[in-house]
C-alpha cells in the first residue's frame, strides 16, 4: 500500500499561480519504507512536510496519505494526522509539559483515549527511544539529542503510521544526531514504520531506501542514497555536496591517491588501508 502520493501537486503560500513554492510534485512512499528528501534551505521541503499530514493544503493536485485524500473532510484531515506524526527541528517548540511522561501522553490526550491505554502508550514511546528512565524527569534539563527523543516519544504514543522529521537532527551536536538516528532506523527495521526523513545531512541520507533532491520547489534527483551520490557533480549545482567520506576520497584521488569513491567512513579507512599496504584496488 502507498502511504503517501503526490500527484502534480503545487503549492504557493501567496495563493497566486505562477509564484509556486512547490511545483508539480510527483512522488509516492511505500508503506513501510525509509526516504530521504535533501536540499538547501528554501528548497520546498519543509513545506512538503506540512502538506503531508495537512498543515498546508495544495493550490492544485492531488495527496493520498494511507487511502484518505487529503483534500477531503475535516473528518479525513483528522484521520490524516492520527497516522501521520512530524517531528520538527527544534525540540523545545514541541514539549508542553514539565514531566516528561505528560508531554508524552500530550498527544493520545488530544484524541481521546482511555487513561488505561495513554498509559500503555506512555511506556510504548519511552521504551522506543531508550528513555524509560526519564519519565519523571524535567524536559528542560535533559541533552538536545535527549529532548529530540521525547519530542519522538510525543509523536509515537499517537502510533502513527507515518513519521516525518523535519531537519529534527540540524541543532544536534554529532552524538545527539546518531542517538536520534539510531531510533529512527530502529523503529523502520523493527516496526515497521513509514519514515520521511528531511535532511541536509548527507550521512542521514544514507540510511534511507530512496531519496529526492528538491531545488526551487520541484523535486530534480531520484534514486537510492548512492545513486544520487554517484552524480557529484550534478549534486553541486543544486548546492549539496557528497558525505564527508565522499569528499575525502575525492580529494585524495585528485593528489593521485587511487581510492575508490566511498560514503562511509569504514569503507575509506579500508580503501586507505589497501592503498598504504601497496594491494591493487
């Protein structure tokens, strides 16, 4: 089943037709999958997010999110954000709460389940993203990669279907970004769950099945991770660049140094092995 279609969709947020900030968006998501949507900063993406899970509504076209038209009803729009949950960039603008457990229950609250199951779901979440021990902690004074962890608890006690995170690793330090990435890439493999990741952090991108590259609101690459990575020089000029293993290899073949093209940091450190030790690559 597809959990998200866009079909010609465009979007502008001063109404007007010509001024579009999404362009003919054509794009499906499988259930299940992991995507990857890169680009600078104006590039549409975040605006793509909101229309998802119906925060914005096209000027024209058509989205699907699990079956339910988004175009529809109130009732269809509320079914649409019960399975899609978004994480956004800066997780102090999503805690409402000073416990971290009713910041969590925060959101099957607001949808109206029985206190036995907002408690059930409490321990769901928590337990997801490692911090069952937090529960009776103060939001404000956990870690930035700590309090992105809750604001993923928050989405998840509403189970969505769907999870769209929205530059929700740009103002992590590096360990912060790999603990949220680690839950995220556990609750794809292990539950199953449907993610849109929005990045401009290449090394993200490689963990995803697909990605696009959007630049001036339409989306202009397609593929996997290393697909798109394998047209560098195209990457360039929508102003994205390789993981920073990619550069590095890059630069050392330019010094004449034969390494092959890598993306991960252990596929460099075995390439710069090989080379070093004199063994044909």
């Amino acid at each position: 089943m597809r959990a998200i279609s866009f079909e010609h969709v465009c979007f502008s947020y001063g109404g007007e037709e010509g001024a579009f900030s999404l362009n003919d968006i054509c794009l499906t998501v499988e259930e299940g999958e992991f995507v990857a949507v890169l680009g600078q900063n104006g590039s549409g993406k975040s605006t793509l997010a909101r229309l998802c899970n119906g925060l914005l509504s096209p000027h024209s076209g058509r989205i699907v999110v699990m079956g339910t038209d988004a175009s529809g009803s109130a009732a269809d729009i509320f079914e649409i954000r019960k399975n899609v949950g978004v994480v956004f960039q800066n997780p102090d603008n999503q805690t409402v709460a000073s416990i971290v457990e009713d910041d969590v229950a925060f959101g099957p609250e607001n949808i109206g389940l029985p206190r036995e199951e907002i408690g059930r779901r409490i321990d769901f979440a928590l337990r997801a993203v490692g911090m069952e021990d937090y529960r009776r902690a103060t939001p404000a004074r956990l870690s930035g990669g700590q309090k992105q962890r809750i604001a993923i608890a928050g989405v998840l006690a509403v189970m969505p279907k769907i999870l769209i995170l929205d530059e929700s690793t740009a103002m992590l330090d590096p360990r912060g970004r790999r603990e949220v990435m680690d839950v995220i890439r556990r609750l794809n493999r292990e539950n199953g769950m449907t993610v849109l990741l929005i990045t401009h952090f290449m090394e993200e991108a490689l963990l995803a099945d697909r990605a696009f590259v959007m630049h001036r609101g339409e989306i202009v690459m397609r593929g996997t991770p290393r697909e798109i990575f394998s047209r560098a020089d195209e990457l360039e000029t929508y102003s994205l660049s390789l993981p920073a293993a990619g550069q590095i290899s890059r630069k050392l073949q330019q010094k004449g140094f034969p390494v092959a093209t890598c993306l991960q940091p252990e596929e460099l450190a075995k390439e710069i092995e090989r080379c070093a030790s004199g063994q044909n690559i």
